[in-house]
C-alpha cells in the first residue's frame, strides 16, 4: 500500500512538471524594441510592459537600439526569424523602420507602436501622446508666461534631438503655440543633443556661452532637459534663465524648486508599455483594439510638483 501511494505521488509530480512545461512553452513571447536604457522614460515603458507581460502570463523580451536606427530594424528582423507573437516598437526613424513593420505584417506579427507614431506604417496600434499637440500645450504655457512674467518678451534656445522625430513634432507645436500666442518671441539656435544627456549638456553649454542675452530654454525630451537644466546650474544662469521641457527627473525637480525650471510637460511612460502589451494580449485573443490610443500629459509647475517627488525617491 505504501509503495503504490509511492508510485502514485511520483506519477503526479511528473504530471505536474508536464504541464508547466507544455503551459510556458505555449506562453505568447511578445518583443519591445526600445531607443535607449539611458532615459528614465524608456526604462519606465520597459517596468510598464515588464509588470502587464507578466500579469498576463506571457513572455516579454526587451532589445536596446542604443540610439542606432538601423539596429531596430535588424532587431525586428531577428524577432520575425524568431516567430514572436508581438512587437512593440518605440521608434528612432519613424520613416527608415516602415520596411521593417511590413516586412513584421507579412509575416503575421503585429506590431504596436509606443510613443513615436508611423506616418502611413502598417503597424495595428499607436499608443502614447499626441506629440505636436502636446508641443503646443506647453507652447501656450510658455506664451502665456512670458506676457504675464517677462514683459512680453523672451529669446529662447532650444535643446533638442533632430534624428527623433517625435521631438521634432514638440518642437514645431511648441513654435506654432507661441506665434498663435502673439508675444515678442525670439528663437535663437537649436542645438542637437542627440537623445544623450552628456551631449545635451555641451551642446546647452555652447548654446548659452553663444547667446548671453537668452532668458529660456526649451528641452524636447529627458535627456535635453537634464543637459538644460544641468547647463543653467553649472553656468550659475538660474536667475537669468527660465527652462521648460519634457519628462520629469530628480534635477528637474529641484530646478522647479529652485525657481528656474518652469514648467514640464510629463508623460506616463509605464501606462504606455502597459497600455502597449494589453492591447497585443486583447488581439492574440482575436479581439479588436482601438488604433490610437492615447495616454495623457501634464504640465508640472511648482504648483502640482509634490505628487511626482516620490518617483524619484
């Protein structure tokens, strides 16, 4: 009798390992192509999609462009040979990976796009902001700052990334919102800081040594606005300079404390990944997703900065 309980408990142990092993080897593996691992924000999308991937018990691996375009199309590629059953893609060159998203169609992956949208691409989904119309919420604010705190007046310099095209698309609706706005704006350079915080900051540096009558910055993305606001506090210009920008930090939020940091506009880059891996889950389940979705912005000021101060804790 107690060897058959024996025998019986063995057979069920084997069972049991059987089925955990069928149920991962069944488990969906979706893939996220991301820009960088340097920017809180693309490692706030990878927690995003990391703690949904995991919740709906699918499989999430995660490849880092390093700021190179051409490596998120062989990445794609290389998930394509691989059989994935998803990509998420947070794109460089929203035109140069087009190829690369078709080529994912053909062969029955679908692909989701997060925070960069595919002009005519055959990705199935964008999920993030409305990168111009953001551009031009904060454009208004800075409009309305300089008739109300400036005299009406500003010469701004802007921080940008020119290979990324969503900071563009900040850019040209920040510039839009100001002209609308009326006040004596002046844009002086726009200087590339590449999506790199070191490069940002030599590039700010340079911007404002050429241009000591600049009294703003504007930062198009995290890593610009840390060289930003890192270029103001070493070139001590906190009085003399007001910056606006994207994408909260910690440096950030001590230049809104500080007083030369006036407004950024801050995303939700967890809830995109979340929001991203869902809707992939929704359609392997042969459900319909909307083709935009859109995840919401705010501009923090000095007003309502407490309720970030312990993200970055």
């Amino acid at each position: 009798m107690g060897r058959t309980k024996y025998l019986l408990g063995c057979a069920a142990a084997v069972a049991m390992t059987l089925s955990t092993g069928v149920s991962s080897a069944f488990a969906d593996t979706f893939a996220l192509v991301t820009i960088n691992q340097q920017a809180l924000f693309f490692n706030q999308i990878n927690d995003g999609a990391n703690a949904a991937a995991k919740e709906a018990g699918v499989d999430l691996v995660i490849f880092n462009a390093n700021n190179v375009p051409a490596a998120q199309n062989d990445a794609i590629e290389t998930y394509i040979t691989q059989k994935v059953d998803g990509i998420i893609l947070v794109a460089i060159d929203v035109n140069g990976v087009k190829p690369a998203i078709t080529a994912a169609k053909n062969a029955g992956i679908s692909v989701i796009a997060i925070d960069a949208q595919i002009p005519d691409g055959d990705n199935i989904a964008f999920v993030g902001v409305d990168n111009t119309a953001a551009g031009g919420e904060i454009g208004k604010f800075f409009s309305d700052y300089v008739k109300n705190e400036m005299g009406g007046t500003a010469k701004v310099g802007v921080v940008g990334a020119l290979n990324s095209f969503i900071q563009n698309q900040r850019l040209d609706g920040f510039k839009a919102a100001v002209a609308e706005g009326g006040q004596k704006v002046e844009f002086l350079d726009t200087v590339d800081g590449q999506n790199v915080q070191d490069v940002a900051l030599s590039a700010a540096e340079n911007l404002m040594t050429a241009n000591p009558d600049m009294t703003a910055l504007y930062a198009t993305g995290e890593p610009a606005l840390l060289g930003a606001v890192s270029a103001v506090a070493s070139q001590g210009r906190g009085d003399s300079i007001k910056v606006f920008g994207w994408d909260l930090t910690k440096s950030a939020i001590d230049g809104i404390d500080q007083g030369f940091v006036t407004a950024v506009i801050q995303q939700d880059p967890a809830g995109e990944g979340k929001a991203a891996v869902e809707a992939l889950v929704k359609v392997k389940k042969g459900e319909t997703i909307d083709p935009i979705i859109n995840v919401p912005v705010t501009i923090v000021t000095k007003e309502n900065v407490d309720q970030y101060r312990d993200m970055f804790k």
